[in-house]
C-alpha cells in the first residue's frame, strides 16, 4: 500500500514542536505517551530531540487491548533504551495511580536535595505529549480526577498557562501536547491507520483489512477462527484476499468487502479479536503489506 494518501502538514508539526520545547522548562516530569498495540509506530519521532535531558516517562495507554506478553516485551525495550516505561489502560482507570507513585519516585532525590537545603517539597510539575488517538484526553480526565482547579498563571509566564492541579502532589501543564507522527516508513502509516490514529477517509479500508488479516494470519491466527467460526486449516491455508472473501461471507455481507473490512478493522479497535499487538518487539514480526 502506498501512502501518498496520507498528508500530514509541516506547518503544524513545526508549531507543535516549537510549543512543546518552550514549554518543557516549566515542568519536570514529560509522560510520553504511546499506543501499547504499536509503541513505536505511535511515538513521535523527533520526541527524544524534543525532551532532551529532561526527565521522561512512556506510558504505553490502552494495554487492555494490547497482547500482555507483548507490552511487557516493549516495557523492557524502552528500558534496555534508557527509558522508564509502565502500561496503563486509562479508558478503565487501571495504572493511573500506578504511574503516580512511579513519577514520585522520579523525583524523590531531588526532594530529599530540596529538604536538605531547607525547601518544602512543591507539587510535581507534568506535561503529556502523544501523537493523536492515543488518549491524551482520557488519561487528563483520569489523572486530574474531580480536583480540576486551575492554579493561574505562574509569574513570569507570559502566556496564560493553565495548570491543572492534581491532589496536593502533582500539577499539569494544560498544553495541546500533540505531535504528528511522521511517516519514513509506509508500514508506520498503515499501523497507525488501522489502530485509529489517522482518518479513515485517508485509507482504503481493504487495503488496511488485508494487512491486518497477513498480521493475524502471522502472529493470531486464533483470533480470527474464533471471533468468525473459521476453521484454522483455513485461516492457516488460505490467502489473505480468500482469507477476506470467507470472512465477508461469514458476517453475511455476500460481496460487500468495504463493509466487511470495516468491520474487520472495527472488531481490532474495539479489542473485539481479542488481546492484539500490530507491534512485536522482534522487527521481523511486524505487520507486513
């Protein structure tokens, strides 16, 4: 599949970027946070260039959908790479406390510093940056909770910056935080298209369907035999376009593959398949075209 569809626009990233850099040296903590079905295809490219030495955690959000042995195989990627990494399902509230404490302990030398020099501990002060679709919003609304009070503006801060108090520990920069991801890689823009992130109507849905299907064929042949009563000489015999044709006799659509692509992609998202990873930590078990 090519991805001359996909149009993503400099001007934007260029801003986003810009803002994001400015605005890091009011906070002390950066979440990154990724999509834990496709870690990398849904970090931002430049991130690392973005955060620099500033301190950082990935949060690898909707890991209920995501393959469990899988997350925690990225987890320990993202560790081997120097950075700190924990999975949370934010749509269900599992991990936000979790992901609390563990930014605690991010900060706890250089509390015990500021203690020792005589300065009260302050609240913790983060920003959350993701490319769109990974749930930013969600993991605010979690986060921040029924304590949404805006602290004002800090002094010496020339725009208004909201600041969303979180308890008495911890302090949000209310920023856009979204950056575009960027698409060196075909496969990039079609993992990103099937988990969500990029409009539909950019992509031709069979097109999508067809490398989801190679993916489950490869790696979870057992979610498409259960979730379309095929059997698995089939899923395991068949070629990825027969593979679609039985699937769309099976849901009763007869030769309406757009729809049963849709709906092929659409059972994905919803985790209705079951626990799926389009991103193995191996990088020869990635979705392929």
């Amino acid at each position: 599949m090519s991805d001359h569809h996909i149009q993503w626009y400099p001007g934007h990233m260029a801003k986003a970027r810009r803002e994001a850099k400015e605005k890091l040296n009011l906070v002390d903590i950066v979440i990154e946070l990724v999509d834990a079905r496709l870690p990398l295809a849904s970090r931002n490219p430049v991130i690392e260039e973005i955060i620099g030495n500033k301190k950082s955690l990935v949060v690898l959000n909707k890991a209920d959908l995501a393959d469990p042995a899988a997350t925690q195989a990225w987890i320990h990627y993202f560790k081997q790479s120097g950075l700190e990494a924990i999975a949370i399902d934010a749509q269900h509230n599992k991990g936000i406390k979790k992901v609390q404490d563990y930014l605690k302990e991010m900060m706890s030398d250089y509390f015990q510093k500021q203690r020792e020099k005589g300065v009260k501990d302050r609240p913790i002060r983060l920003m959350i940056l993701g490319i769109p679709n990974v749930g930013k919003s969600t993991l605010i609304n979690r986060f921040v909770g029924k304590n949404q009070a805006q602290t004002g503006n800090k002094p010496g801060v020339t725009k208004a910056q909201r600041w969303l108090k979180i308890g008495r520990d911890f302090e949000l920069l209310d920023t856009p935080g979204i950056l575009w991801p960027k698409f060196e890689d075909p496969q990039t823009g079609v993992k990103l298209a099937i988990s969500g992130a990029i409009k539909d109507s950019l992509l031709y849905m069979d097109d999508l369907a067809l490398s989801l299907l190679d993916h489950l064929q490869n790696h979870y042949p057992e979610s498409i035999s259960q979730r379309y009563k095929i059997s698995s000489e089939d899923v395991e015999a068949l070629s990825k376009v027969d593979l679609l044709l039985l699937i769309t006799q099976k849901m009763g659509l007869k030769e309406d593959y757009d729809q049963a692509s849709l709906r092929l992609i659409n059972d994905f998202r919803s985790g209705k398949l079951g626990a799926i990873s389009l991103e193995l930590t191996d990088k020869d078990t990635e979705v392929n075209e």
